[in-house]
C-alpha cells in the first residue's frame, strides 16, 4: 500500500547527498526543507566520477539531459605506469559496455544541477547560515537545532551533514577515524596549458606506483577545457581530514618526484591544489534511530579509490525517499532504508580502503615485475570482477 500520510523531512547538510535526498523526496510529493551551515553554495575546484550506478538516479529524477551536458564522457579508461608510462586500456568508447563509461564532471557541476532542481521543485527549499547542533524526538515529532539559537521541527530528520557529522554525534557518539598514512590531492588545470598530447583523446588514466597514484581526466567548466588531477600518495605528516586546505605546487611536484614527465607537467600546471588526510572509519551497525538517519559521508565515509563517495550518497538518497513513500511509518520506512543499505556500503568502503594496497605496491616500484603486476591487475577480468557488482545496482529499483 503507498503511503497516504506523507511526513515533512528536515535535512540537515545542503552537500551531494543532502540535495539528492531532496530532489528524491519532492520528486515523489514529500516536503522536505534542507539546512545548510554555510552561508553561500559553493563546492572546492575538483573532478568527480559519476559511475553508472550514480548516474541511474540523476536519470530517475529526469536530469540526463543537464547530467549530460555537464559531463564528458571518456573515449578511453586507461591505466599506466608511473615511471615509464607503458599503458593497458581497460574500456574504449565503441568496443566496451557503456556501463562502464565514467562520466567525469567538476563537482560544482553536479553540485549546481541539483541545486537548480530542488529549487525548481520547492523554490526556497535551501536555508543558509543554518548550522545544525543536535537535535531532540519528542513524540511523533523531530526537533532540529541551530547554532544561531532558532529550531526546525519535522517528522523526520536526515543527518546528511557529512564527515563531521553532528547528528551522527548526536545520535550515536564519537566515530574517529584511523588516518590511512596517505593524503590526496586534488587540483583543477586549464587544458591550454599544457601540451597537445594530453588534449587528443578524452581519456581517464590512472597512473600507478610504489607508493602513489594518480588520476587525470578531462572536464569542461562552460566554455573552458580542464584536465582534473588527483593524487594519492603514501605521506604520514599531514592529518587533517579536511579538503578546503590549500597545498602548493611546489610540495605535490616534490610528491611525485621521478614520476613520468606527463604527471610532472600537469602538476606544475594545476591551480589551486587542495589536500585531504585520508582516513578511514569502522562501519556504523546502525544509521537509524526512531525518527533520524543518516546517508552520504555522514554514515559511510570512504577514501576515494574506488571513486563511489558521492555515488553511494545519490544513491543513499534515492533509497530513503523511496522508503518513506512507501512505508506509512517514518520509523519503520527508516530501518528499512538501514537494511537496503547498509551491506553495500560497509563492502564498497572497505573495498576502497583494500584498493590502496592494489594501486601502490612494491611490485610497480622494479622495472621487471612492474608490468607484470599491472596486467595481473587491470585485466579486463580482473577489471570487471572489480566493478561489475558496482555498476550493476539500480537504487531506484532495488526491493526496499
Ligand atoms: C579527495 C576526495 C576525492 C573524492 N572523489 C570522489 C569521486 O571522484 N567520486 C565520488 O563518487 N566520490 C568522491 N569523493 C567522495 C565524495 O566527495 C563524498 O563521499 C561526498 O561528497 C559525500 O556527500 P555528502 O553529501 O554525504 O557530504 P558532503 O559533500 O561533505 O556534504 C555535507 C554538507 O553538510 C554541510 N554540513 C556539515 N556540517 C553541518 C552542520 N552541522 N549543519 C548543517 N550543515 C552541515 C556541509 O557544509 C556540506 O554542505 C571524494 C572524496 C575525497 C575526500
């Protein structure tokens, strides 16, 4: 039976999944208003993956076309090596499943598409300078509250809050993460500056090495051609779990020293370089109590080598919605989510963390077993094993 009493949901976190959740609930006649700590939207200068599994949810919501228009989709996914450069292609557009296309956008791209469409969908739907505190059940209701001293109340509350999520806090203690001894960095560089090779195909690569990898591929931000830089390297002197830090060119140069002049060339050319402390956190056995849950980083976060953070929040987003158009009881709706959940992403966040042993190993660091330990890697075997069972679910049909 559809559920007749639609409940007002209050969402505290105006991030990739706190806007998915809500373009997922008015989508489907839920009310729902969103709370924001920041005083203006505006996301960090960096690349994004959106994988199939991600996108199908963006495509539920009917926003292909601005999902297409934003993104680029590679010509060819490619791994390669640090030093020498030898390269394995693991898709080519034309001859692989388009499934494993990754369509690659700038975050504030993703992040604008959604924003237009809660705004279209409730006009006003996003409050600003509203930093969440805590939050009280009291009966059938959920209070939120603020740092500038006012409240929210709804009948159901989402902690879509992020890393350093205060509902979380609130509503199951301190979850501290163990740092993973490696950082990221992630910088945006205009294609006109470099060389003329890198612009010939839309191509992603991931390079790798003994102790780092990088990954590159193209954006388009309007008019303008960038090449996105990622790297992750093995370094156990910067901590902080942040990624609005600012790093300079010349400390991820001297990251990557010895590495194949292509990489070298882009990061001399990247602006604005922003570093992150990598970290990781034991899965949560719950997301839910009574009236509140989490999705998004809040309750799952992961390090970024399998390229699903933000996928796992879109599609957390689309499964809670369609929870609570379902079941007439907000609590129930919400356990529910938990169950559809919580195995997929406790596997995906630890399938993330096992890959930093894959991408950088010893083994990529001697000039005779190097490419023998790519190939073993990223065969198309190897390859499909890794990412099928990713790509192949659908959050918008999944029993819930
Ligand atoms: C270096 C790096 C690279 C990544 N690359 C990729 C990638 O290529 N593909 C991919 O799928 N994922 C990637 N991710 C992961 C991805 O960025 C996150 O998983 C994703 O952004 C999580 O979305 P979210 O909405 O849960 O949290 P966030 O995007 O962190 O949003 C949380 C929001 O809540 C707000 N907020 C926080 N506290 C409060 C409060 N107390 N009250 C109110 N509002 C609050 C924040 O300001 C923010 O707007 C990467 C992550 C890292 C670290």
């Amino acid at each position: 039976m559809p559920n007749t009493n639609r409940p007002y949901v209050l969402i505290a976190g105006a991030g990739i999944g706190g806007l998915a959740a809500a373009a997922s609930l008015l989508a489907r006649g839920i009310d729902c208003d969103v709370y924001e700590q920041a005083a203006e939207l505006k996301e960090v200068g960096a690349g994004l993956w959106l994988s199939i599994n991600g996108a199908r949810v963006m495509f539920g919501l009917g926003l292909e076309p601005q999902v297409r228009a934003a993104t680029l989709e590679a010509e060819e996914r490619a791994v390669r090596l640090w030093d020498t450069g030898q390269k394995w292609t693991l898709y080519k557009r034309g001859s692989s499943p388009r499934a494993h296309a990754p369509l690659v956008m700038l975050r504030a791209q993703l992040h604008a598409i959604l924003i237009d469409e809660v705004n279209r969908l409730k006009p006003g739907v996003i409050r600003l300078n509203k930093r969440c505190t805590g939050f009280a059940q009291e009966g059938e209701k959920v209070r939120l509250d603020f740092a500038d001293g006012t409240t929210a109340t709804g009948d159901v509350m989402i902690g879509a809050d992020g890393l350093h999520s205060k509902v979380r806090e609130k509503a199951f203690g301190e979850t501290p993460g163990r740092f993973t001894n490696a950082l990221a960095w992630r910088g945006l560089v205009p294609m006109e500056r470099l060389g003329g090779h890198h612009r010939t195909a839309a191509t992603a690569t991931t390079w790798v090495g003994p102790t780092a990898h990088v990954t590159v591929y193209p954006a388009r931000w309007q008019t303008t051609d960038l090449m996105t830089f990622s790297g992750q390297v093995e370094r156990s002197d910067w901590r902080l779990e942040s990624w609005s830090e600012k790093g300079s060119v010349a400390e991820c140069v001297n990251d990557f020293k010895g590495w194949h002049p292509d990489v070298v060339e882009i990061i001399e050319n990247t602006e604005s370089l922003h570093k992150w402390g990598l970290f990781v956190r034991d899965p949560l056995p719950r997301w839910s109590v009574g009236r509140v849950s989490l999705l998004g980083d809040a309750c799952h976060s992961m390090v970024p080598y399998l390229g699903q953070g933000v996928n796992m929040a879109i599609e957390d987003a689309c499964v809670i919605a369609r929870c609570l158009e379902k079941y007439n009881d907000p609590a129930e709706a919400l356990l529910k989510y938990q169950d559809a959940r919580l195995d997929r992403t406790t596997r995906i966040a630890a399938g993330s963390a096992d890959m930093q042993r894959t991408f950088h190993h010893p083994a990529l660091g001697d000039p005779k077993t190097a490419a023998g330990y790519a190939e073993s890697q990223w065969n198309p075997g190897k390859a499909r094993a890794r990412y099928d069972w990713i790509y192949d679910y659908d959050a918008t049909q999944v029993p819930v």
